[in-house]
C-alpha cells in the first residue's frame, strides 16, 4: 500500500492566467499520480481538498480532476470543501505495488543512470505561454506544461527491470536526481541527456514539472526490455552514479541544480 | 480500506490568537481521525500537505500533529510543504474496518438515535476563550477546543452494536444530524440532549467541533452493552428518526441548523 499527497496553490504551482481552472485541476490529481508512478506503483483511489474555490471554479476544476481520474484509472472517493483567500488543492492517493516499491535511497556508485524520455518540454511550454500567450496554447509544448502526465506505466516498468532507485521530474531534472544521489550518498556523471523538441538545454537540465522519471539500473543491467515488453518507448542511458556524493557533472563540468521553484 | 480528508484552514477553522499552532495541528490530524471514527473505522496512516509555514511554524504544528498521531496510533508517512499566503494544514489519512463501514444513509424511521457523549464543550471552550482569553486555556472546555478527541473508540462501538447510521459532530449537532437525516431520507424527534458542563442548550445544539458522535439503531436495540464491553461511558439515548424527511423538532418544538459555519 502506498500514500501520497501534493498540494497546489495558485499562483505558486500554476500561472491562473496561462493555463485553465481545469489543467489546474488535472494537475493536483497527475503529480500525486506522478508520485506513485515514482515508486513503481499503481494508482488506487483520490481524495481531494479545495481552499477558497467559488462554486463555478470548483466546477471547473473538478472537470479536470475527473478527467484525470478517468485518464489514469484513479476514482475519486471523497473530500472536503472550505473557504480561503488562497485557491488550494490538495490531493492524496492510496497505490499499490505488487513486491516492493522503488525508493530514491537504492542507487550504488557505479549504477547507471536513465530517464523515461526527454526533458524539458514543461518549461518550454511555460516560456511559449509567457511569450506568446493563447496563440501557443494548442502546441505540444504547451499540453506538456498544463496537463502533465504521470509515467505510471514506465515506473512498473523500471521496478520490474530492477531500478535500484527513482524520482520523478517535478523541481527540475539536476534537482530531482540531486534528491537520488542525496538519499542514496552517491554522486552523478553525465554524459548524455535527450531534450524534448523545441526545448533548451537548460530547460531539460533544470526545468521542472516534466513528470518524467528517472532512474538508476544496477551495472550491466539493461532496462530496455522490460519497456519492451510493455509497449513502452525505450528509456535513455544518460550517465552512471560514482562514489563521490558531492559529485554533480554533466559532459566533463560540473553542475548545480538552480531549483525550479514552482515559481510563476 | 477507508480513505479521508480533511483541510483546515488558520482564521477560518481556528482563531491562531486563542490556540496555538500545536493546538492547530492536532486538530487537523485528529479531525481525520474522526471522519474515520464516524464509519465504525480505526486509523492506518496519515499524510499532510502544510502551505504557507514558516520554519518556526511548521515546527510547532509538527508537535501537534506528532502528539496526535501518537496519541491515537496513526503514524504521518509522507507530506509536501508548499509556499502559500495563508497557512493551510491538509491531511489524508487512510483506515479500515473489520466487515463494512456504518454510512449516513442507513437510518429507518423508527430507528433510535444516540450520541456517545453530551454537547457543546468546544463551543462553550472557544467562548470562553474569547471572554477571557488565557485565564481560561487551562480549563477543560478550552481544552476541549484546543484538543478534540476523535471517538475512534465510541465509533467501533457503535459499529459492533450495529448501529444503522453514523456522523462525528463537527458543524453542529443540529447540522450534522440533518446529514444522516438528509442521506437517509428520514426525519427526527429529539426528547433530550445531554449538555457538557458549563456549556449552553444552544451551543450543545448548534456548536460544532465537538467531534462527539451521532448515531442511530434499529427499534429495540440497545448499544450500551456493547459500550460496556469497551470499556467506554455508555451512550445517551437522545431520540427518534421519523417517516417524515423535513421534520426536524426538540421536545415538541420545530428546530434547524443554524451552521456554525467553523467561522472564527
């Protein structure tokens, strides 16, 4: 059994003027998903609290929460509604895993390092919607940054493959593996990283909320196929973990997570 | 498996000049716990997302709410931290229940109904509070306020004994029996109501966030044993669910919800 839980508040985790009520509320739901994808888990059931909804925007939201709940198989059960100055939702999910789930403490200096598929699409996204507004809405780049995806079946994938650890892609990718290398007292070289079409190199490297995850394999390991054999794309193998903790490089120099603050 | 939420909110669900922020996070955990309560269920564990905390604040709600989940054997397994304009504590918390849960809608006219302890002492406490600030934090019915008990206990009781329906008195007596009444499609006849000591008729009957139980039980029923068997303080037996799904009279008078609306 697995328990998760991810508030968002406007204005801080989403920009209310770029993207929807709805994106707003398929969101809360996909990063509490998001986290049970990072275990290896599947989703079971949502509970959902709204602060400070007036009731056309829960109307809204909900559409999106439903949506999502319908998406990725994970019902609704129950909540709670109460005022506030602040519109906040906070979600919480019960998963399950068959074994044991993946943690961010497993990885061992040597492992090598994946992710489950380009980054830096969110942030692109973002940066389209900021410069042009409406007229980016209906890209690519833009969906990846209002309704983001939880990798549920690459994060089953990766378990049953034998990942040592994961995390998904929420504060930004240098960040997000900085959390692995932290728990698991290793360092990280690079040599590789897939960045999504249209997106920067440092959008991929520290742009947050691509929900994508990342993982370590133990050396000699090969990840591919179990993706296979689940009909999933192939993961990509960006680098190896090394006994240093401190270490932090990317192609030869080193780096520093800038955290993608869920800052609008 | 049962699964609950509930959000509070600083300034709407508690008044931060006359309880305290551990005050604050006890409540929000132990309010979950009586959701859980109400169905007959016991506590698994919980998850809290806090917005809007500083360091120093996020400490003391932590003492709070790690003496409630002590208190009550419910262990906090996860959580997110947000910033946010307004302090916000939002928990989920998982149970479960041998055999089924006890819901709102199962009450028959013609069914008793009980309350597992006598009324008004948080309302009387936060009245108190407000009169004298803190002379009175020190007394019980201030510490009723301060520190509700969720009647996880009462709650199982009730369960084993059979009872037909079940709510925890958070909004109001009055208000939350119109629950079961309204799910149930039936009316009530109330003949009595115990008040705590120290407390008003009317705060017993509209006061809220006493996080007593109401409950009611097939004709001729009799819950106490069951109670005794507990080791708990036998239930009153307060009145009688009716044909008629408006009607809503105390002693022979007509009465209605007035909503403590958990405004400060």
């Amino acid at each position: 059994m697995l328990l998760a839980t991810d508030a968002l508040v406007a204005g801080v985790d989403a920009d209310l003027r770029l993207t929807g009520l709805a994106d707003f509320g398929w969101k809360a739901l996909a990063v509490n998903l998001s986290d049970l994808a990072a275990m290896g888990g599947q989703p079971g059931h949502a509970v959902v609290s709204v602060i400070g909804a007036s009731v056309a925007q829960l109307e809204e939201l909900y559409d999106g929460l439903l949506e999502a709940s319908a998406r990725f198989g994970c019902p609704i059960v129950g909540g709670d509604l109460s005022s506030g100055a602040e519109l906040v939702v906070s979600v919480a999910v019960t998963g399950w895993v068959e074994g044991s789930p993946v943690l961010r403490s497993g990885a061992r200096p040597g492992d090598s390092i994946w992710v489950t598929a380009p980054l830096g699409a969110a942030a692109a996204g973002l940066r389209l919607l900021r410069d042009q507004g409406s007229v980016a809405a209906g890209s690519e780049l833009a969906k990846a940054h209002a309704r983001p995806q939880p990798a549920l079946a690459e994060g089953r994938a990766a378990r049953l493959a034998g990942a040592t650890a994961m995390v998904d892609v929420s504060d930004g990718f240098l960040a997000d593996l900085s959390r692995i290398a932290e728990s698991s007292g290793v360092g990280f070289q690079l040599s590789a990283l897939p960045v999504a079409r249209g997106a920067t190199r440092d959008e991929a490297l520290q742009g947050g909320d691509d929900y994508v995850l990342a993982f370590t394999m133990p050396p000699g390991s090969d990840p591919r196929p179990a993706f296979s054999r689940a009909g999933l794309r192939p993961p990509y193998a960006i680098g190896t973990c090394t006994e240093d903790p401190g270490e932090r490089v990317f192609r030869g120099e080193p780096v520093a997570p800038q955290g993608w603050r869920h800052k609008m």
